[in-house]
C-alpha cells in the first residue's frame, strides 16, 4: 500500500499561486511516476501533470503548460505541484496519484494504482 495525502489548496484569486504537496508513505515512493489530476465540480478528472520516477521527464496537459510545474523529492518522498498566475478555471479538486513501481507517467487516470483525498483549490476572479 501507497498512503498519498496532498495538502497546500486554498482559496486564491486569479493571478496568484500556490504549491501543492503530496507525501507519500508506505511502500516504495521512489520508483514510482506520479501523477497529478483534477476534477472540477460537474466534470470529469482530467490529467494535469505527471513526472517520472527520476524527476528527469515532465508531462503537462495543454492548459496547465507554462504556469504549472510538477517535481519530485525522493528523499522527502514528497512530490510537488506549484501553480502560478492562477485562473477561475484552475478551480477543482487536486488528486496526486501513484502508478505502479518501473512504469511510465501517463495522462489515463485508470493506469494509476494510488490516490490521495484530495485538496481543494478555488481561484475566485
């Protein structure tokens, strides 16, 4: 078992930024593609971010390029997510996620083995 607790939501106006934290404990954390999704209320999860095991490769859905940037602390067993000029449509609820130990990140949230609760970000206007 992978325990995944994100914390760092809040609420925020528009063009302000905040990081989001996921720690992980329990099994191995370092071998392991991580993932950040989301889900805005009456939407589906959408993909966000993902990072490989080494931290050396980073993945972004189109909205999120250039403000979002995930990273990884693999001592801290600590992946990270820091969001800057953020927008109303920012707001949902932000979910880390685990894939299995050895495979690559991958933007389909059916391919991820562990997920956290979850932390609220609102952006107002």
């Amino acid at each position: 078992q992978v325990q995944l607790v994100e914390s760092g939501g809040g609420l925020v106006q528009a063009g302000d930024s905040l990081r989001l934290s996921c720690a992980a404990s329990g099994r191995t954390f370092s071998n392991r593609a991580m993932g950040w999704f989301r889900q805005a209320p009456g939407k589906e999860r959408e993909f966000v971010a993902a990072i490989t095991w080494s931290g050396g490769s980073t993945y972004y859905t189109d909205s999120v390029k250039g403000r979002f940037t995930i990273s990884r602390d693999n001592i801290k067993n600590t992946v990270y997510l820091q969001m800057n000029n953020l927008k109303p449509e920012d707001t949902a609820i932000y979910y880390c996620a685990a894939r299995r130990p050895l495979t690559i990140p991958t933007s389909n949230s059916d391919q991820y083995e562990y997920w956290g609760q979850g932390t609220q970000v609102t952006v107002s206007p």
